[in-house]
C-alpha cells in the first residue's frame, strides 16, 4: 500500500505537480545536451572519413551520410542516459521540494568523509552486477527482462539510499532497506520504465514512502 501511495505521489509531482517545472527543465536540457552530442561527432569525427577521388568518392560520400545517419541515431540513443544524469543533478534539489510538501523537518548535512563512503557504497554495487550482466545482453527476450528487473533494483536501491541517508546512517538505512525491500523494488522497478525523468520520480517516491513509514513507525 504504501508502494502505491508513493508512485502516484511520484508520477503526480512529475507530471502535474511541484516537480513539473523541474522536469521540463531536465528534458529541455536533455535535449540541448543531446543536440550537442550529435553536432560534436558530425563536426569532429565524421570529416576523419577519407574524401577519396574517382569512384572511392562515392563510397566516401555514402559513408559519411551513413556516419552522419549513425552519429543521429547513437545520440538518440543515448539521451534517456543523459536526461537520467542531468536528473542525478536536481535529484537533492527535487527531495527538498517534496519534502517540504509532505511535512518533513529539514535533512542533515552528512560530513564530507561519510558521504563519499555512502557514494562509494551505493556504486559499488551496480557497477559490479552490470558487469557480470553483460553476457546476457547477448541473448534476446531474457536481456530485456532482466535488464528491466536488474534496473528497478538498483534504481530502487540508489534512489532509496541516497534519500534515506539524508536522514539517517548508512546502517539504519540497510536495515529499512532490507526490511522494505519489495516496496523499494516495485518504486525502482517503475522508475526503470520512465528513463527520462527517473531521478525526478525517485526522489519523489522515495521521500513520500519514507515520510509515510515514519508516520506509521511513529503512530
């Protein structure tokens, strides 16, 4: 129930609420930043294709308009990852919104020492599994399954840390985690399917599932 609440308090805040402005920005910007991946390989990498003469000019031209075609397509095909870190950046900015909204008191600053030890903590992880992933990106119809499942844990588990951890130690935070750990996976599992605005959504979730557990712990 309380993973429900949450991801319609998330999408609600996204799409139609205090977050709205936030996202049009991360999108605008996604954009831009996508714009210029492309312009960057077409005006740095494509002109290192050989012009050629005679009949290897027709080979270099259809090459380049190949590259050109591919340089568009590759930076499409990369901006869901850069809406997600331009969201990254706004995510404290888009927990602080929400948090005010829902009544919590202000978040602690951790020490510089104890928030590197967090950040190392919450990447270790993902880096680790998406590297032992990486053979079934080879086989169809379980990759995208199991990318989509890997994905929501690690969204859910990043999302919910970096949340929790303004609030309380790494290990109370563990401890909430393991014993939520559905409900954290079902909010990441959502977030998974909504590349674009993905930080947005998790910190909204987040923060909307943790003042609703605080509520219920404390009555």
């Amino acid at each position: 129930m309380n993973a429900a609440h949450a991801i319609l308090g998330g999408l609600g805040d996204v799409f139609r609420g205090r977050l709205s402005w936030l996202a049009v920005a991360n999108l605008v910007v996604a954009v831009f930043l996508t714009i210029a991946v492309a312009w960057a390989l077409m005006r740095f990498v494509i002109p290192l294709i050989p012009a050629g003469t005679g009949w290897l000019a027709h080979i270099s031209a259809a090459g380049t308009f190949a590259a050109n075609l591919i340089a568009v397509v590759l930076a499409a095909a990369l901006s869901p990852a850069i809406s997600m870190a331009v969201g990254g950046v706004l995510f404290d900015v888009a927990v602080a919104r929400i948090e005010r909204q829902v009544g919590l008191a202000p978040a602690r600053s951790p020490p510089l020492q104890e928030g590197l030890a967090n950040g190392l903590r919450i990447a270790g992880l993902p880096l680790a599994l998406n590297l032992v992933s990486l053979p079934l990106l080879f086989v169809p119809v379980v990759n995208f399954f199991w990318f989509l499942a890997l994905n929501g844990y690690l969204m859910g588990r990043e999302y919910f840390s970096l949340t929790a951890l303004r609030r309380m130690s790494w290990e109370q935070a563990r401890e909430m985690r393991r014993k939520h750990r559905g409900a954290i996976f079902a909010i990441g599992l959502f977030a998974a399917i909504l590349p674009f605005v993905a930080p947005l959504f998790g910190a909204s979730a987040m923060t909307r599932f943790l003042a609703r557990q605080g509520a219920e712990e404390a009555g």
